[in-house]
C-alpha cells in the first residue's frame, strides 16, 4: 500500500513546532475534510477557558477519526484558528499524544472571532483515505 510521507527540505528552515512542511498524498487517495472542531462537550457545554477548550478539541478530533475509520497518521493538514494566544505548553502534548511522530503540515491563525462568540479556538482537518 502506497504511504502519505512527511518531509521538511534541508534546503529549508526546519519548522517551528511540531508539524512537516510537505506532507504527499499517492496518487489515487480520497481526500476526507471536516469542519473545524470546537471545545463544545458532548452536552453542548462551551467552557469559559481556552486550554478547557482545548481539551474538548482534541477529544472531539479523537471522535471524528474513530467515526470515519481513520488514524493520525491519515491527517495531512491540520488548520487552527484561535481568538486568544494558544498555551503551545498545554495543547503541545495532546498534539503529541495525537500524532506521535506522524506530524501533519499546520497553519496557526489569530483572528478576532469565530462562528459563536464564546469559541476561543477551531481545528479542521484534511484526511487521506485509501
């Protein structure tokens, strides 16, 4: 089976967290994209805080992964958005935790709002499927 593969260029700065600058999908792989996923819970709770926030994140990614057949390692692209500066000390190790060594490529944006105005930070993500 042909494999997604992850590369940062020497030619390049190496990256400035834990993400690839190139990430390859083969030739004749589905592509899955999400919307982005909130800290909501599974009540409809939205905490006040952003690391709460971000817990619940991670968890909800966990879900949709499980619900679709994927792994981490289908992730090719992963884009947050956050309305506050990210504790990297906080969200770094659910990141680990989530894609091990498996890093995706990574946008990080600063905007002033999201969809409701109590979200602090929204990650979508772009599967390969074979």
């Amino acid at each position: 089976m042909k494999k997604i593969t992850r590369k940062n260029p020497e030619l390049m700065p190496k990256p400035v967290g834990n993400y690839s600058h190139i990430t390859r999908v083969p030739k004749g792989a589905g592509l899955v994209v999400t919307s982005g996923q909130v800290g909501i819970d599974m009540d409809g709770n939205i905490p006040a805080k952003l690391n709460d926030q971000i817990t619940n994140t991670f968890a909800n990614i966990k879900k949709v992964l499980e619900s679709e057949g994927l792994t981490e390692e289908s992730v090719i692209k992963v884009n947050i958005w956050a309305t506050e500066e990210i504790d990297w000390d906080y969200l770094d190790p659910q990141w680990d935790e989530l894609f091990g060594t498996a890093y995706p490529s990574m946008t990080v944006a600063y905007i002033s709002a999201l969809g409701l105005p109590e979200l602090k930070i929204e990650i979508e993500l772009w599967y390969a499927e074979f």
